[in-house]
C-alpha cells in the first residue's frame, strides 16, 4: 500500500472515529491510557497534550523499558491558531489562538473519548500463582483483530474553535520497530464548541495553523545523578535534519541503506552541565555505578505526511512550516492567555507562523531554502565532541530547549479537515555498551596518568588516556552513535507507515506464562502461540535475568513448537530469578530487507516479562522420616516467633516434591487437600479449611501421600515410589 493510498485511509477512518465517539459521554481531562508492550513505553492524556510532571517525577517516554527511571518526557506545548475568526459569542479575532493544556478543559477544550484497542488479547503472567500483570487490565478499552498495530489510541477533543482534534496513536511490539509511535493528527472543522455534538460555527476556519514545543529529559537516570536540573530539559541540545527533504522525497529506502540524514526531523540529547565542572557529563556516566553511561537516550520526531490541504491530501513536502527549536519558557501567554487576549494571539499565530517569540529564543530550519539555522548544536559546537559549551546558555532561558514543529496553514470549510503523521521515537547506544564503555572511561579518569586499550567505534583498538582527552573522545563517540541509531529507527517509521504498516510481522506471544518456583528447578509452562498454524512457525525462546528485574536477560534456550513446558535446572538457590518466553519463527518471509534486518522474528519480550521473583526453593527430602512440621505444636501467642507477619503459617519441611497432602480433623473428617507439584521440598498451610473457615484448637492428622515417581535427577536414584506416604500430627493452640 503506498503512502497517499494510507492517508486517505487514516483519513476516512478519522472522520468514522469523530462520529462515533462524539456522542459519547464527556472524560475527564486528566484521564491516560498507558503503552507498554514495546522498549518504548508511555502514556497519552485525554486532554490532546501532554505534560510529564506526575507530581513527584516527569514520567513518559520510557525507553528502555527494559530498566527504571529510563523516562525522557517533560512537557509538550501545544496549540492551535487561524485568522479571521469569530467565536461561539459573536467575538470576532483578527487572529485567534487558545494553548492545548488542561487547565483550559471545560472551558476552551473538552475531552469527548480516549480508548486504546488491542490486536489481541495480552498474556496473563503468573510468579508462584499471582498474576504479576492483572494490574494492566484496565489498560486496553477494545479487542480488533482486524487492525495491524499491536496497540492503537484513539483520543478525540473539542474545541473553542470548532476544531475537533482526533489523535491516533500506533504502536508495535515488532523487535525492530517496538521504539517509536506513529502519531496521526487530524483536524476537522466540526463546529463542535462543547462536549455536545453540536454545530455551533458554520464558517470557514481561516488560515489555520497548528504546532508544538516539547522538551525533554533525555534520560531521567543520568539527569538526576549528573545535576538534578536536566529532569526539565535543562542541557538538552536541539538539531535538525530534512532540510533538502524535498529532493529526496521521492526516493524509495531499505533497511540496506542504514541511517539516513534527510529525513525531516528534530531530536534531542543531554548535553554539557554547567553544574558538572570537574568532568565530561556527555552521556550521563554514573560515577558511583562504574561510570555506566546513564543518559544514552536521543529522542525526537519525524514527520511522515502532512497535507498539502483540505482537498488534496498528497503529502506536502514542504511541511512543516516551522522545523527547529525554541526557548524553553520563552512563549506569549504560557500561563495567563485568556479567550479574550487578541494581543497575545497574534504573538501565537507569528510563533506558530514560525517567528521566534523573544529576541534569539528560537531557530527554524527550511525545506524550501535549504537553511540549517535550526541546527542548534552544530551552531554552537560545530559538532565538535569535547569542549562543548552548556546548551542552554545560546538562549539563555533555564527552562532548557524546545523541539519546534508547527503546520499549516490550511483554509477548513465546515466538515473538512487535514491530517498530520509524525513519528516520534528514542533510541542510542544498549546497555551492555554503556556499561563498558562507561567502566573503560570512568577506569581512566580514576587513573589519569595510565593508557588503555580500548575498542572504538569503527571496530579498531586504540588506547585511552584521561589526561590527553582521548578518554573523553571514545566516550563521546560511542555516545554519539546512538544520533545515527535515531536515524535509522525514523526511516524505519517511514517505511513502515509507506507500507500501510504490512511489513513482515512476528508471532504472537505464547497465551500465557506460569512460573513456579521449585526445590530442584524453576518450572515454566505456558500456552501455545495463536500463531503456531503459521507456516513459519518455530519454536519459544526462554530468556532469564539472574538477581534483578532491570538487567538484561540471557536467552537459556530455544524448543520447537509443540512444547510448552521448560525446567530451568541451572537456577542458583539464594537469587531472585525472572523469565520471559518469546515466540519466534524461521525468517521465511522476512528476506527483502526493505523494512528491517533480514532473518527470524520473534514476539515483543515485555508480553511476558515477570516482575517478582521466582527462587530454587528448598530441595525436597530423601526419606519420608525427615518430614517436619514447623511449628508444632503451633501457638497462636507465639505465632510471631516463627513467621513474623504471618499469622496462621505452619510449613511443611523435607517433603516429596511430588505429593498431596491432606489435613484431618482427630476424628477423622477431611478439611483440606493441598497438591504440592513444584519439586521443592517446602509448602505452606495457613490454617485454613476448603471452606475458607480457620481451624480451631485442637489435635490435627496432615496425611501424606507421595503422587509420581520420583528420582533424583543426578544420580538416578529412586527416592520414592508413588503411593509411599506417611502421617504426622499437628497440635494448634489458640
């Protein structure tokens, strides 16, 4: 599908979207629906911005979310702006313009739906019987199976100015596309001034313009442990490409042609500090972790289509009008525009026309002319890796620095529209290359006067000194590769949304996930792909992090389709354990390398990911005569001694991994059946009966009786046979 065939149909879809949801019930402004099945991850809000501040920390944009605090988001200002124009009250505007924020829900916007739909259902994830993803149910509204994003977005806003504004938001699980989200605006001149749909204007919205300024972080991990002011954007550096867009968007890429510079687009990263004096802070390295790079992140926006007008909606390859950066908090009317501002909004609409507010608070560059004045750090630094200055200090505003992008203008009769395609994405260098480039730096600044081999970028060797800077430079290089990964993840939202999104896709993710830790192994079972009758199909791919949840997993093994079921009998006893299971099929039809890396797909690892622990447990006993009970008896006083916080525990100790074991009253009536299957040689009880009452004082018989046949698995020999069992007594004082 090319890309003007996609647009009609976002389009068409767009406008179904409004006359579906208009008339549903109104939503509250702060309201979010949460991403979190790709390496980026975040949130949208129901009022058609977003502001990152959650009261304790800015939050959004995660990425990767593989670890904490890996946040980039800070703020996203936005508005919207014509000429011309007269309101719902008989006002008339030689030019008009009202911000996107909450404060001004119920007042100039209303919030009318915000739903996210699925592609299918997500897998259920369980760590020792708890489900460790039930908290994220209520993240998705809708199942379609129909639709080709693993998830989609959907949030549609009034306005003061008749203009209903429809976000769609697209994201993928996909390996190698799962770090950016497709954003389709779309602008329609409904009338609509109110949560009610409603045709309050019937005039043709003029010279209509549309745009934002968003900041970010850039990492909130090296942000806060550098300087703390970083978490605003503070040093963020801002750059430009597409400048010479127009000659070349006619030009057909593939994955072969690796990053690419033309693209229209605006990204940042963290730069120099002016609170870090006594180092180079260029990628966040962490002093007191080994000097892992903290901050790799570079995030920004590409532009995918914009069109031309109302009528014509071939992409514009001269959009957007305004591609560069602004001040931080240098704008007309930030806090106190009011409905009524005339003076203000004519600030807003030259702002959004592309004149800086302030004198040198911002830089565009052109698609026309070529000009690359929106280049902020090649400005300032001409690019050089070292001695750069602080950022912020080009402008002067401590607010930090904007990404800069505005659209238009376009004239809207009633019922037409216009509709934008951004991608906006992260990327840079992984984890396991922050961590050792950070150790190589951090080990030559501890030693200054020592030289070390190193590996550089381009594959050679080369030693380090601190002193000479060369410590400094293959940092900074390595830092500086993650620009060329950013690169390379817009040309494969541009490809991906030229295609219609019908790329070669993965599997879908096993159903679900069961975790049991174990006295001997940790046992995995789960549920077969939907995927398996695919011809492709492969196999399930086991991965592991040993220790801590935010680390990188290590894949154990892969097994063929069919099987579902895996004993990880490596598992170190006294270590915390976490697994996640991928599907994954032959690579077949994923040859071209039109869209990504030739070869084999597997499903998205965050599906399946478990956040608690699983552990070797106690080994189970050898004999039936080392079975105990602890405690016993068991006193209700005394309770406190032997499970702190944990009323009503007795333990099982020494038993068969394989058994059942049954609670008798002393004459005899069965009160409770436990099946004990996950090979350790422990299991609770918590005085309760099957039918949830807690027993009473008194004498109890806990008959055991052994299931399978069970061996050791070292040797070989049997320890017992099924049917084996014995018999204890339980004395409970209350």
């Amino acid at each position: 599908m090319k890309k003007k065939k996609l647009s009609v149909i976002l389009q068409m879809s767009s406008m179904l979207i409004i006359l579906m949801t208009i008339c549903k019930a109104e939503i509250d402004e702060n309201e979010k629906r949460y991403f979190r099945v790709g390496s980026l991850q975040s949130q949208i809000s129901a009022y058609g911005s977003e502001r990152a501040w959650n009261n304790t920390w800015y939050e959004g944009l995660r990425w990767p979310a593989d670890y904490l605090k890996q946040d980039n988001s800070v703020i996203k200002r936005a508005w919207i702006t014509c000429k011309d124009f007269t309101d719902s009250k008989g006002r008339y505007f030689d030019s008009w313009a009202m911000s996107i924020v909450s404060a001004w829900a119920r007042e100039a916007l209303w919030p009318v739906s915000l739903k996210q739909i699925a592609r299918f259902e997500a897998p259920s994830v369980f760590v020792d019987g708890n489900n460790v993803t039930a908290a994220f149910a209520s993240d998705v509204d809708e199942i379609d199976a129909t639709q080709i994003a693993d998830r989609v977005i959907i949030n549609v806003v009034n306005t003061a100015a008749g203009i209903t504004m429809t976000q769609k938001v697209y994201v993928f699980s996909h390996p190698f596309h799962d770090n950016y989200f497709i954003k389709e605006y779309t602008y329609t001149n409904t009338g609509y001034t109110s949560y009610e749909p409603v045709q309050v204007l019937n005039d043709t919205v003029r010279d209509f313009r549309v745009g934002w300024g968003t900041r970010y972080q850039c990492g909130r991990e090296g942000a806060e442990v550098n300087d703390g002011q970083q978490t605003w954007g503070k040093f963020s550096w801002v750059t430009v490409r597409g400048e010479d867009y127009p000659a070349h968007a006619a030009q057909t890429l593939t994955e072969t042609d690796g990053p690419i510079d033309w693209l229209r687009g605006v990204f940042s990263w963290f730069g120099q500090s002016e609170r870090v004096t006594t180092y180079d802070n260029i990628g966040g390295p962490y002093l007191t972790k080994g000097g892992r790079l903290a901050s790799p992140q570079f995030v920004g926006t590409t532009i995918l289509h914009v069109d031309k007008s109302a009528t014509d909606k071939s992409d514009d390859i001269h959009q957007p009008t305004v591609l560069g950066w602004h001040a931080g908090d240098t704008y007309p009317g930030l806090n106190d525009l009011s409905l009524s501002d005339m003076g203000k909004m004519g600030q807003i609409y030259d702002m959004l026309s592309g004149i800086p507010y302030g004198n040198g608070m911002g830089g565009t560059s052109s698609l026309i002319t070529g000009d690359q004045s929106g280049r902020m750090w090649e400005i300032a630094t001409g690019s050089d890796i070292l001695n750069q200055k602080c950022p912020y200090t080009v402008h002067g505003d401590g607010g930090g620095t904007n990404q800069w992008i505005c659209y238009g203008p376009w004239d809207l009769a009633p019922g037409e529209s216009v509709t934008i395609v951004e991608a906006e994405a992260v990327n840079g260098i992984s984890r396991p290359v922050c961590e050792e480039v950070g150790y190589n730096w951090k080990k030559s600044k501890d030693n200054p006067g020592n030289s070390y081999n190193v590996t550089w970028p381009d594959g050679s060797t080369a030693s380090i000194k601190y002193t000479d800077k060369s410590a400094d430079r293959y940092k900074n290089e390595w830092f500086y590769t993650g620009m060329d990964s950013l690169k390379l993840t817009f040309s494969r939202a541009k490809r991906n949304y030229d295609a219609g999104f019908n790329i070669p896709q993965p599997p879908q993710p096993p159903l679900f996930l069961n975790v049991e830790s174990g006295g001997d192994r940790i046992k995995l079972t789960w549920g077969a792909s939907p995927s398996e009758d695919n011809a492709d199909f492969e196999g399930y791919r086991i991965y592991r992090a040993v220790g801590k949840s935010d680390t990188v997993f290590q894949m154990l093994t892969e097994v063929p389709k069919g099987t579902y079921e895996f004993n990880d009998l490596s598992a170190v006893r006294g270590y915390s354990h976490f697994y996640h299971i991928t599907a994954f099929n032959d690579g077949s039809t994923n040859s071209s390398r039109i869209y990504q890396p030739a070869g084999k797909l597997e499903s998205g690892r965050f599906y399946t990911r478990t956040t608690e622990p699983a552990y070797l447990q106690r080994p189970q006993g050898r004999s039936l005569k080392d079975i105990r009970i602890v405690p016993n008896p068991y006193n209700l006083k005394a309770s406190s001694l032997q499970f702190p916080n944990q009323i009503d525990k007795i333990m099982f100790y020494n038993i068969p991994g394989q058994c059942v074991i049954k609670i008798y009253t002393e004459r005899g009536d069965l009160i409770q059946t436990i099946h004990h299957t996950n090979g350790s040689g422990d299991e609770p009880w918590n005085l309760i009966t099957s039918s949830r009452q807690v027993v009473v004082s008194g004498v109890y018989i806990a008959y055991i009786e052994v299931t399978n046949d069970i061996v050791d698995l070292n040797t070989g020999e049997q320890l017992f046979k099924k049917g084996d069992h014995t018999t204890r007594k339980i004395l409970v004082i209350r």
